[in-house]
C-alpha cells in the first residue's frame, strides 16, 4: 500500500497521507515518498492548485512516527527531522496554492504541514497542536518559526510551551484557520476555493503567491521591489494579453498559463 497517494483532475493535485491506521503519521518512508510527490507536483506544468488531506476519518496526521522513533539512532533521529523540515520548505515554496484539508487530528508535524500550506479548513471535530515538549523535545519542521509569525510570539509561546491542543473553533478565532466546516463539507469546500483560483490566470497567481512569500518577512521598500519584478513576469505572456481580450469581447478569459 502507498503510503502517500497523488490525483491530479482538471488541473488540481490531491496529496493524501495514506497511513490511516498509524494517524497517517511519518516515517522514513512516508517522508520520502511526500518529498517525491511534491517534486513532481512542482515540475507539472498543468497543477495549478494543490489540496493536501489525510487518509481516514481520524487524523489529517498525527506527526511523527513515535513508534519508528524508539527504533532510531541519533543519528536516524537527525536524517528523519531534516528531511521533514526539508519537505515542509518544498510544499512551501511550491508554485501552485496550497490547500490543508484538516479532517481530524493535527498534531505535532501533522499540525506544522498544515501551517506550511496557503490555506488550512478544517472540520468542526478537527483538534491541532505542536505538542512536541511533552514528549520532551520542540516543534522541529518549522513549527516555532511559522506559528509565531501566524499568530504572534505570545499566543506562539503560550500554544507551543504548553504542549496545548485546541479545537477548530479556536484555531479560527487565533487566526490558524481560514475556515470551519461540517465534515461532509470538507472535500467540496476546499476545492471551491481551488477552483474559485484556478479560474484566474495562473502565471498571475503563481507571481502573487511568490511577491507575498518573499515581501511579507521584508521591509516595504525591498516587497514593493520584490512585486515590481513578479510584475515584469507577467507582462510578456500571452495569458495577460488573452484577459484584455476576452474583456473586450465580453466572454470568459481561456487561460493556458503562457
């Protein structure tokens, strides 16, 4: 059985972690496994959004593999926390938006996935946490660094030093979430908002999401630089081109991200 699973229909990319009966949490292999699709996610042309989801009715996922982790060196430890946070930064920087459809537990690495993806919606029974220092360690695929900036230093500390878990209405009011739904809303509701981007010109939207990555942690000045040359980007296609037309003509724009 593969650990993670790809589907790619009408220009969207479903991730799933496919470890219902382990929380879908990671080991070794699942950490590769991800890193491969998402590498191929990158290269595809033809995505132009992404929704990552967990298998199961429990858990978007749990985090680590605790089990596995009894089983490793120090060394091992080190390879399987690199490559996490590794992987983490390449859905990060992935071109396309990025949707977490939080369907239960988000736990640990669990919850620092969903914090390295553009959007998070969750369920109403969904419960998320960096629970990391109650098993004695800290939050180490970029937990401390992306909830801060999310939610401040404070309410960062408060979450993160006491190892709490909060319940999706919470997360929303903290800002975490973008929204709450029924479980059976979950799937549709996310690619509503996937398809509500993806009916804009790709390339744009792929220069917006980059401009606002690279100019949110910078001066204004330097951000302003930063979107003048997403900008540029855009001028030259012929997807620019295409937009004036068919609102001149009064009909629907037919994007090809060119």
């Amino acid at each position: 059985m593969k650990k993670v699973l790809l589907e790619i229909s009408n220009h969207l990319a479903y991730v799933t972690i496919n470890r219902p009966d382990k929380l879908n949490s990671f080991d070794f292999e699942t950490l590769v496994d991800l890193e491969n699709i998402v590498e191929e996610i990158k290269l595809d042309k033809e995505v132009r959004a992404v929704i990552f989801t967990g298998a199961g009715t429990k858990a978007f996922s749990a985090g680590a593999d605790l089990k596995e982790r009894r089983t490793l060196s120090e060394k091992e430890v080190r390879r399987n926390v690199n490559k996490i946070r590794d992987v983490f930064t390449m859905i990060e920087d992935l071109p396309q938006p990025t949707i977490a459809a939080i369907n239960g537990y988000a736990l640990g690495g669990g919850f620092e996935l969903a914090l390295v993806c553009d959007f998070r919606y969750a369920v109403k029974k969904a419960t998320m946490g960096l629970t990391e220092v109650s098993w004695a360690i800290i939050p180490g695929a970029g937990g401390t660094q992306r909830l801060s900036r999310l939610v401040g230093t404070s309410r960062a500390k408060e979450l993160i030093l006491t190892a709490r878990k909060i319940n999706a209405e919470q997360a929303y009011s903290f800002g975490i979430l973008n929204k709450v739904v029924d479980d059976y809303e979950l799937k549709s509701s996310s690619v509503a908002l996937a398809e509500e981007i993806m009916k804009n010109g790709p390339l744009a939207v792929t220069q917006a999401k980059y401009a606002i990555n690279y100019g949110s942690n910078v001066d204004v000045k330097t951000g302003l630089a930063i979107e003048a040359k997403a900008y540029e980007v855009i001028i030259p296609t012929e997807d620019r081109v295409e937009a004036l037309e068919a609102f001149s003509e009064k009909r629907p724009a037919k994007f090809r991200g060119v």
